[in-house]
C-alpha cells in the first residue's frame, strides 16, 4: 500500500467506525419540532438541529466504544470481523482519538443546555452497560434500546422547550420496543447462540408475541394521538388519514423482518420500496394544507 494510500484508508475506516448511517436513529429528536408545527421557528429549528449533532456525535461516541471492547469477538464474527476495528483497519489509538473529538464536540454542542447533557449522560451510560453486560438479559436488552429512543425524542422536545404530547411520547415508547423486539427476531435467523447469547432465552414464539402486543399498542396509541381533540385543533384531520399508512407500513416491516431483515433498523427500514413510498405518502398527507 502507498504511504498516500494508508491515511485514505485510515481515514475510510474511521468514518466506517462512526456508522453515519445509524445517524437516521437520531431523527427521533425531530418529532416534537414536526408535531408542533414549529419547523418555521428559525432559533428553534436551529436548537434542535443542534440537538441532532450532539447525538450523532455522542451515539458515534457509543459506536467506537463498543467496536473497541467487542474487537475479539467481531474478530470471530462472519460479518462483523470486516468492522475496521476487528479487522486492523483501524488502530486502537487512532480510534481513541476518534473517540475524545467526538466526545469533546458531542458536549460542546450541548453545553449550554443542561438538559441535554444530562440526556446524553443517561444516554452514554445506558449504552455502555448495555454492551458491557445488560445486552446478555432478556427483556432488559430491548427496554434499553427502546430507552435510548425516548432519550432522542425527550432531547428533541423538553431540551428545547417543546411541550411533548403523552400520545406522542407513548407511541415513540411503543414504536422502539417494536424495532428492538424485531431486530431480536430478525437476528435469530442468523445470530449463533455465541455471538448473541441473549437469543437463547427468546424463543421464536415469544418474540412473534412479543412484536405483536408492540406493534398493536403502536397502532393504537398513534390512533388516538391522530384523533385527540388537542391534535385535531393543531393539525386539522389530516393526521387521521395516516393511520391507515402507518399500519400499512409496520406490517410491511414485520413481513420484512420474518424473511430475515430487520437486524440493522437504518439500513432495513427503507430498504422495502412499499416502506420507502409509505414513508413519502405519510410525510405529503403530513404536509398537505386544507
């Protein structure tokens, strides 16, 4: 390799590390602007479009930790050994490296919100016992996952002064318990019981119950969020008409998921072109005027 060649590849394999694509988890603290009508707000969008970096600086933060501890086993993985990390692409120190910028930056973003440090706080800790145990318990690890969610969607609304509907707030639960539940199902189609021991203690049917009751009190709580009176005053009837786009699609993901999809919620969400187009159709009758 040239001595040109060696910091490009360096530099691929560090922006691999930081998995960019997983920033889409973090369009969750754009709820609350997009549900209050307030995206016309210049300072506000602009908060929360700081909102949104800290969170892929600290979510990316999380990213590099955990490749570090789990380079080992990644090492052993079918897949996950082509991780820059597992691989030798990138070393440990420049990794550390990697992790005190995006760290550094991930808190100077939120330093003059309280809120939000303490969210991202929660938010680091929770992750990293998560990946340094908490991901071996059943239950525990998807209610983690769905936890780091609302800490997105709680960032996006009380740490900029954007009051959250409960409705909103108990779909965003339910929605992330989904997603969690499904990744679980989709991984063990193709998860060994030793990279993901977790697995061993949800059996099939369990998980299909579990998806089921989420994807039902997803349906059911957006329903009554689209139908309030307080959202009805707000939006008009619009909302009403997404209802049957959201059903559409969360069965859609779940078809995806049974043949063997799902594991990687950013790159498999939009990755069906029905989801893809219920995604488009839910944000032209969002937008839509009366």
């Amino acid at each position: 390799m040239s001595e040109r060649a060696a910091p490009l590849s360096t530099l691929k394999g560090l922006a691999k590390l930081m998995r960019p694509h997983q920033w889409l988890k973090n369009v969750f603290v754009f709820a609350g602007l997009m549900f209050s009508q307030s995206w016309g707000h210049g300072p506000l969008l602009l908060r929360v479009l700081s909102v949104f970096a800290a969170f892929c600086c600290i979510s990316s933060l999380v990213y590099v930790l955990n490749d570090w501890r789990d380079r080992p086993a990644d090492a052993r993985h079918p897949v996950k050994r082509h991780r820059p990390l597992a691989s030798g692409a990138v070393s440990s120190t420049a990794a550390g490296v990697l992790a005190i910028f995006l760290g550094a930056l991930g808190v100077a973003l939120a330093w003059n919100n309280p809120v939000l440090l303490g969210l991202l706080g929660v938010y680091v800790a929770m992750n990293l016992a998560y990946s340094w145990g908490l991901k071996h318990v059943p239950i525990v690890d998807v209610s983690l996952i769905a936890t780091g969610f609302m800490l997105r969607l709680l960032a996006g609304t009380t740490a900029v002064g954007i009051a959250p509907s409960r409705w909103m707030l108990l779909t965003g639960l339910f929605v992330a318990l989904f997603l969690g539940f499904s990744k679980r199902k989709a991984e063990s189609f193709h998860e060994s019981a030793q990279q993901r021991a977790v697995l061993a203690h949800y059996p099939s049917t369990l998980l299909d119950t579990l998806m089921a009751v989420t994807m039902t009190a997803t349906i059911t709580t957006y329903s009554l969020y689209a139908t309030s009176p307080e959202t009805l005053a707000q939006h008009g009837e619009r909302l009403v008409y997404t209802v049957p786009v959201v059903i559409f699609a969360m069965m859609r993901y779940m078809l995806q998921v049974h043949r063997g999809r799902g594991e990687d919620v950013s790159r498999d969400l939009l990755r069906d072109p029905w989801i893809a187009l219920s995604a488009l159709v839910y944000l032209g009758l969002f937008f839509v005027r009366a």
